[in-house]
C-alpha cells in the first residue's frame, strides 16, 4: 500500500473545514420540571365520609362547556383515575373533533399517593387478600353515591340522568359490580378484561340474580385480549351469557374479544369503540319520516356555499358541500335530537331551529373552516 504526504497547508485547510462544519453548542438553563397536567381538566383532593379513604378526582370537561352555561353533561367515572384520565384525555378531544362522541364530563377516580384499588374493588375478602371493614366494594359504591357524585354534580352542570362507569382488570371487577348492584345509579358501563374470577367467581354468581329482574335499560361494552389466558375469556363469555338470557329488550350488551391484545394493552387498543357504542343512543337518535323531509332541501350558507340535504325516510344525508379539500356527498348524518346532526367523517354540527311559520332556520359548523357556525337559508 502506498501512502501519500499531504503538504502541511492543505492539511491545515482540511482541519479548518473540519472545525467549521461542526454545529454550534447551544447551552440551555433547564427550570425544575413542572407537574404535568391533562389540557381542560382539574385535579380535585377528596376525603370520602362512607369508608374514611382519600381519593384524587382528575376532572376533565369537554370544549363547550365553558361557552354553553345551560348545558348540563352526561358524566364518565373511570377507575383507577389516575391513569385512566390520561387515556380519556388523549382519546376524548380527538373523538370530540368528528362527532364519534358525545360531549361528555369525565372524572377519573384515583388515589393521591399509592393506589388502594385492591381496597376499593374487590368485592369480598379473600384467602390471599384480607379486606378491612370500612372498604370493600359496597363500601367504595357508598362513597360514590354519598361523597364523590355529589360533589361532581355540585361541582360542574352534570345530568344526574345520564352517568357512566368504567374500567380495566379490577376496575373492570368494580365495573361489573355496578353494573349488578347499582344499575339505578349507573347506565352505561364499559367493562374492560375484568379480574371476574375474584372470590370463586362470586360476581359472576351474584349476576345471574341481577339478568331475573326487569329491564334495567343500561348499555354495557365488555372487552377481553384476544391473547389473554382463558379463564379472562372464559368469565367474560359467562357474564355475557348470563345477561343475554334474561332477554331484555331495552338494554345493549356487546363483548368484544380483540385479537392479538394481552392483558396490559386491550384497554388503550378499546377505548374508543367502547365510548361509541355506550354512547350510541345519543349520538344515533332515529327520527320519524316528516322529521327528516321538513329539513331534507338545499341551503344557502352565509360564506356563499350551497348545502344540499337528502332524506332516504331513515336518515339524513350531507348530498352536497364543498369543503376546503374536496366536496363532501352521500355522508350520513347521525341525529342527537331532532334539531342537532353531527357527521361522522367530516367536521360538520348542523342545528335547527324550528320557527313558528316557515321552514326551520338553520345554523352550520363546519369546523375545517372556522370555529364559528354559519348561519343558512333555505332555498325554495
């Protein structure tokens, strides 16, 4: 191998190029780090009067609320808080944005310092787990109906009609429990690969007392990993079964098994599905035919846009409306009431307003555009 000398100056030149080319340093004072907080939400401390247990009450409420002051909210109690608000706070707006959701105010029950759900959600005192007088599952419901409801319901504009619970493993455990115990406290449940073998299956035992009573009216979304052990599987199939026999007209049941999730991780791959299908019935109201043909037409919007509605005499669908990419047609619209419509695509809130005499006035978001709703006038 041959080697060659380089004269000292190019050698020189290849070092100052060298030196040159590298970046600049950039010396930064970092602050002390600041706790980390859920955007819209509020971290309340709680000491509950039913068992003497303290707990962490992470609220979050929805865009509208501080701009609708009559509005009063459905509300979400989710277990083991702490975590389970972060998911909600992740998942929630997103869905929020194209009306895959209702608005709703989510309150994540959780612990200020080491968790105490063992505690709280099981519902007896086993072998392996010794529980104390004051807890226990009928103990943490008393708290939820004596303490900490009452101060949401104080707290916010909750709709005392319309309250939600849920949760994952024990939370799910818990879930169930309500679903048996207080299913007059509670009306929609998501209960998510649920620890049911607790105490020799003694929920699961108590359900089958629960499906001989009338209609409780409730919508529930159960879940369990596809890859999860059998006995998870198993008890959540026998939960569905017990509840399918009683034949109930007015309720919805669903259990999903979702494949290739395990335990830890089928309740952030679910959340989502589980919120549309508890919340179905208010995003999906069926309105009669004369409802749909009054408000099926083309309007003008005061932005210059024609919007053309259609009725098939079921639903109501967006036949035309130029957006800022492209021109939305054939979408569906699903009804909250009569008056409000929410596409499910596209970032549309269309709300009637029924006159006196004439054809109902009409107000359109189009969130694409502006955060402001455009008002529109039926065209003949």
């Amino acid at each position: 191998m041959q080697w060659q000398v380089l004269p000292v100056s190019l050698l020189v030149g290849v070092l100052e190029c060298t030196v040159v080319a590298q970046p600049a340093v950039t010396r930064v004072q970092a602050a002390a780090p600041a706790t980390a907080v859920i955007p819209g939400s509020q971290v309340w401390s709680l000491e509950a009067q039913a068992n003497h247990a303290k707990y962490q009450l992470t609220v979050i409420v929805p865009p509208s609320y501080a701009k609708e002051s009559s509005r009063r909210y459905p509300v979400l109690y989710l277990m083991d808080g702490n975590q389970a608000a972060l998911l909600a706070g992740f998942v929630f707006p997103r869905m929020w944005s194209t009306n895959l959701a209702p608005e709703v105010i989510v309150v994540g029950v959780g612990y200020p310092g080491s968790t105490e759900r063992a505690l709280d959600y099981g519902p007896t005192s086993q072998t392996y787990w010794k529980m104390p007088a004051e807890r226990g599952a009928a103990n943490f419901m008393r708290a939820m109906q004596q303490d900490i409801i009452p101060f949401v319901e104080r707290t916010y504009r909750a709709d005392p009609t319309d309250r939600a619970i849920g949760g994952h493993s024990m939370g799910g455990l818990i879930t169930a429990y309500a679903m048996i115990h207080e299913s007059s406290t509670f009306k929609r449940f998501w209960i998510s690969s649920p620890s049911l073998f607790w105490d020799h299956d003694v929920v699961l035992d108590e359900a089958v007392k629960f499906a001989s009573q009338p209609d409780p009216r409730i919508r529930v979304f159960a879940d369990v990993g596809g890859d999860e052990e059998s006995i998870m599987q198993g008890v959540q199939e026998r939960l569905r079964q017990t509840i399918a026999a009683a034949g109930w007209k007015d309720s919805a049941y669903k259990l999903a098994f979702v494949p290739g999730q395990v335990h830890s991780t089928v309740p952030a791959t679910v959340f989502a599905d589980a919120m549309d299908f508890i919340y179905n019935d208010r995003l999906d109201v069926r309105l009669p035919r004369a409802r749909l043909a009054e408000l099926a037409g083309h309007y003008k919007l005061s932005d210059g846009r024609t919007l053309t509605l259609r009725s098939d005499e079921k639903d109501l669908f967006v036949d035309e409306l130029p957006t800022e990419a492209v021109t939305v047609t054939g979408q569906r619209l699903r009804a909250e009431s009569a008056d409000r419509f929410y596409s499910r695509s596209v970032n549309l809130v269309l709300t009637f307003t029924n006159q006196a005499s004439g054809p109902p006035q009409l107000r359109v978001l189009d969130r694409e555009r502006s955060p402001q709703a455009l008002e529109a006038t039926r065209l003949p």
